[in-house]
C-alpha cells in the first residue's frame, strides 16, 4: 500500500496529535470514562504480552494490578500518603510481590505456572477479602483524587490526560525494554526455548524480568485506577478481569506488543458500551470476540489491518507446540 | 472430638472429594490426550448441575436425568471440540484462551436464561440411617455411591480395547498412530468423555449444593490445584488427591473457617517445590 512508503514517525505523530486533542473532540463523559479504563488496562495488558513471549502464560495480571490499588489505596488512605509518593511506591511493591512470586513458581513448567496463576488470583481475592487492615470484603473507600498543589484532578479531561501520559511511560518502557538486549533474548525464548537455552540464553532470568516488569507496570497501573475511581473491593481485582486481560491481548494481536494491547483493549472496552450492552451481554461478547478471533483471524485486529496500512512490527512464533506437559 | 462431628465432617469430605475426584478426572482425561486445558471445564460442571436440575424439577426420574445430563454434555463437549478445539490443535494458548471465552459464554448464557439466583434441587433420596447414636443422611451416601459406581465404570472402560488406545494416544500421538489407532477419534472420545465426567459431577453434587451460574469458578481453582498436586494425567493421583482435597475443605472449613482455601493453597506450594511435575506425575526434565 501506499502509506507503508511514509516513514513511522509520521504515523505515531499524528496518532498522538489524535490522542493530545481527544479530550476536545469527544464531548460524552461516559466515553472518555470508557477510554481511561481502556488506558488503565492496556498497560496490564502490555505486561501480559511481554509474559507470553517468554513463553508464560499468566491468569493473574490483574492480581498485580489489585495489589497496586491496593497498596496505593492503603497507603493514601490510612497513612495519609501523597499520591505522587504512592504511585511509584504501588509500582515497587507489586514489583517485589512479582519477584518473591516468580522466584518459587517460574521454574515450573508453563502448565504448572499457568495452574498456579490461576489459584493465585482465586486465593488472593480470598486473601484480602478476610484481612480486616485491608477493609476486608468492604474494601477501601474514599481514595482521594492526585493533586498537583492546589489543583485536582477531578474531571476526567484531566485524568485522561494522566493516564495518557502513564501509558507514554509504560510504553517507553516496554519499548526500551523490547529494544534492548533483553528484548532479544525474549524473542529468541519466545521461538524457540531450547534453542534459546543452547546458544546461553539463561531463561529463568530473562522469564523473571518480563515478570517483574510486568508485575511493576500493572502496579502503577493499579494505583491510578485506585485513585479513579475511589473505592476498591477485593471483587474488582478477581479472575474475570484477568481473563478479559488475556482477552484482550489476543484480540489486539498477539504478535504486536505495544499497539495490541491498546487498539484491543480499546475495541473491548468500548464496543460493549457503545452497543448498550455492556451489563448484562459483555461476558458472551468477549467472549464470541476472542472465538471468533482464534479461528479466523488469529494476528488479531491490527494483524488484520497491519496487511493494509501499517508496517508490520510483528514478532512471530508459530505458538507453543504441543509437546510433553512439562515443556 | 467428638465422635458423632467427625463422622459428619469425614462424610461431607468424601461427598465433595467424590465430586472433586470426577472434575479432575474429567480435566485430566481431556487434557492428557486432546491436549485442551480446558479453563471451562468447570463450567461444563455448572451446565450439568443445571440440566439435572431443570430435568429432576420437570418430574422426570433421576437416573434418567442423570444420564440425559452427561449425554447432553458429551454431546457439547464433542461439538465444541469439532468447532473450536481441533482447527486450534497445534496452538496451545489460543486453545486456553477460546476455553476462557467459551466459559464466560456459558456462564452468562445460564445467568441469561436461568436468572443469577441459586436453584436447589430436591433429593430423591430423603430419609436418614441411623447407625448407633449417628445419623447419616442417605442423600450423602447416595453421592458417595454413585461417584463411585462412574469412577469403577470409567475404570472398566480404560480398560477395555479403545480404552487401552486413549492411553496410547495420551502417552504418544504419533506412535499410536502409526500403531493403526485413529487419533482424532481417540481426542473426539477424550473430549466427550471428559465432560461428561464433569457433567455427571455436576449433576451428582447439585442436591448437596445448589445449582448457581457462578458454581464454576471456584471448582476450577480445586481442580487445578488437585491436578498440579495430582500430575498430570494420572488417574489414580486424582482420585487420592480428590478425595484429600475434599476431606481438607470439609475439615478445614470446619476448624479454620473460610480460611481453608490458604491450606489448600499451602498444602500445593510445598508439593510445587519438593516435587514440581506432582506427586502421582511422570518426572520430566527439569528445565530452566
């Protein structure tokens, strides 16, 4: 097509003009609602993809993204915390959660792993239910909104435009992470890890730091979303979400680690609420939506697109052969 | 103790571990030989739950209902493998991922259809035994009985010659298939089984419990850890580990109050590290 021949700043330019001026353009509230929880997610979202190119498949995003409202809720809340000390802290707490975590379970094979994930997010949900510091099945209330002096950020323009610029971050951060020498050794883990292993590629510490980073971005991610929406409970942060996590990923496309997450948690979050249907029909929704994407468009939408307008940035691996359940 | 709370505590152990012991059976059968990790096996336990249900509240005979439940979800099982499951064969996670999908589908369709309230279902077996000074309800004995009567049915089968094929197929697909079986219908009659297995636990354990559309969420996470402490696709270690895990929830629910899943949870992270592939497992290679 033509527009390959442009260079790829042109098009991120002019995506974020868009992204900059959105707040103007869109005049419903509930819409820009909608387009900051989409933000929240992908970051999460983000994280999942980088696990999967390791070759760990997690349940648990949301886990970490709970335990960094969580983290931030408690600490603003009962210790009277400035948001802006918060933020990096939900970050670093739920980074060091991910570290203890991935150093007893990531050394399982990916079954067990994926197995574990899952109790993980049962269990954890159970866990801050029955923890009375934590506000327990009541969860924690009255969050308050991030300042900068004497301004709040109460409308959702502004908060838009927080979120927009904490998904910048968590993107420059994936980027130079998929940039790096160690974006190339999860490339290589990613299609093959034996061979990975054979050329020297130690894959228990590059597995740990996609998790770790996975596990600190869901947490800033996290402390955001706390300070959104002011009330957190234990039920927000359960295993649905996670699932419509990883939902979200294989819509947007697998393959594309940075504008997957975005365009598909965009689309999932969006298109429910705009049809009307968002209360009682989501679930079958996400749900059609991720069949019908396995079987027939498997790069997921911008894999779609990608064949018509935008270069190609794709990292493929032909999926995790079926091999013995230890693998 | 008293004698009279443990004897209850060990009966409701062993009707939850007999429920338990089908689910993980179930899994552990489908994923062993059509390599589905079924995220929605659970659910399928919920639709079975709810068939019986709707079927025994109709007036029909329960064994009738009970049979129509598992043929109903052999017959899901086999259409979801025919249309998601073997176009995705050789693509684990997007296999996981469509499971994920086709289980929030069941779960809202049956909230959609039935309401998100709990159905209970009426015992067919009323009454109570009296033995000595204990009363024991025949309801929970007839729970134990009839898991047990499909565990020595399904035993029976994996015995016989197309038994004998799955295995083969479960150890090595392509050695059996150049042993002249038919895989795919091995992974059509793996699946089918599977979750009629999961149907029948369902419809099995509705009495006891009641029948409510978010009833797969938390068997899932039981059965997941039962085949992580199990191994997988050992039939034997899902039994034993079943039936400990349903003596740990009624035990633990009893002493500890709802803080049994932490056991449970415990009780999987010292199997993960002394012995990752489980305890009934095949050791594979340790990598990493």
């Amino acid at each position: 097509m033509q527009l390959q021949k442009y260079p790829q700043w042109l098009l991120l330019t002019g995506i974020f003009l868009i992204l900059i001026f959105l707040p103007f353009l869109i005049t419903s509230q509930h819409l820009m609602h909608i387009l900051i929880l989409a933000g929240l997610e992908c970051i999460a979202v983000m994280g999942f993809i980088a696990q999967y190119n390791v070759r760990l498949i997690t349940f648990c995003t949301a886990t970490f993204w709970g335990l960094g409202a969580y983290a931030s809720g408690f600490l603003s809340t009962k210790l009277g915390m400035n948001f802006w000390f918060c933020l990096p802290l939900a970050g670093v707490i739920a980074g060091c959660f991910a570290l203890i975590i991935g150093l007893l379970v990531i050394r399982a094979g990916w079954v067990t792993f994926l197995m574990i994930t899952v109790v993980m997010a049962e269990i954890s949900v159970e866990a801050i239910g029955h923890m009375n510091l934590l506000g327990g099945w009541d969860g924690i209330t009255r969050i308050p909104r991030p300042a900068i002096g004497s301004y709040l950020f109460l409308s959702k323009a502004s908060y838009y435009y927080l979120t927009l610029a904490l998904v910048m971050v968590c993107v420059l951060i994936f980027k130079g992470l998929y940039k790096s020498a160690i974006g190339k050794a999860w490339t290589a883990i990613g299609q093959s890890p034996d061979l990975a292993e054979s050329v020297g590629i130690d894959l228990f510490k590059y597995r740990m730091i996609a998790y770790v980073a996975a596990g600190f971005t869901s947490g800033l991610s996290g402390s955001l979303y706390a300070h959104y929406v002011s009330y957190i409970a234990p039920q927000t942060f359960d295993i649905i979400r996670s699932l419509y996590i990883s939902i979200d990923a294989v819509v947007g496309g697998l393959g594309f680690v940075i504008s997957g997450p975005i365009v598909g948690s965009i689309i999932l979050r969006a298109i429910p609420e705009w049809l009307r249907i968002a209360d009682k029909y989501q679930p079958i929704f996400e749900g059609c939506f991720i069949i019908l994407c396995a079987l027939f468009f498997r790069k997921g939408v911008i894999g779609l697109l990608s064949r018509y307008v935008v270069r190609p940035d794709e990292k493929s691996w032909k999926g995790v052969s079926v091999g013995d359940p230890g693998d | 103790m008293d004698f009279k709370v443990f004897f209850q505590l060990l009966l409701n152990g062993l009707v939850l571990g007999s429920s338990y012991i089908l689910v993980a059976a179930g899994f552990t059968l489908v994923y062993g030989s059509a390599r589905v990790f079924n995220f929605a096996h659970g659910h399928f336990y919920m639709l079975g739950a709810f068939i019986y249900g709707g079927l025994v509240l109709l007036g029909l005979p329960w064994i009738l209902s009970l049979i129509i439940a598992g043929l109903a979800l052999a017959l899901f099982g086999y259409l979801s493998w025919q249309v998601i499951f073997r176009p995705l064969y050789f693509d684990v996670f997007l296999t996981v991922a469509t499971t994920v999908g086709l289980g929030l589908i069941m779960v809202q369709g049956v909230i959609v259809i039935a309401g998100e309230r709990d159905i209970v279902v009426p015992s067919v077996f009323k009454g109570v035994l009296t033995l000595g000074d204990t009363a024991v309800s025949v309801e929970k004995i007839s729970i134990v009985l009839i898991s047990l009567a499909v565990m020595l049915a399904l035993h029976l089968f994996l015995k016989s010659k197309i038994g004998k094929a799955l295995e083969a197929t479960t150890i090595d697909p392509e050695g059996a298939s150049l042993q002249g079986i038919n895989t795919g219908r091995m992974f059509v009659i793996a699946m089918a089984l599977g979750s009629a297995l999961a149907g029948i636990a369902g419809a099995v354990i509705v009495p006891y419990l009641s029948a409510q559309p978010n009833m797969g969420y938390p068997i899932t996470t039981t059965y997941l850890c039962i085949v992580v402490v199990a191994g997988h696709g050992s039939l034997k270690g899902a039994v034993v580990t079943g039936l400990l895990f349903g003596l740990i929830k009624s035990f633990g629910y009893h002493f500890l109050g709802t803080w049994d899943y932490t056991l449970m949870l415990l009780l999987v992270a010292v199997i993960m590290y002394l012995r990752p592939w489980g305890i009934w497992g095949v050791e594979f290679r340790r990598k990493v």
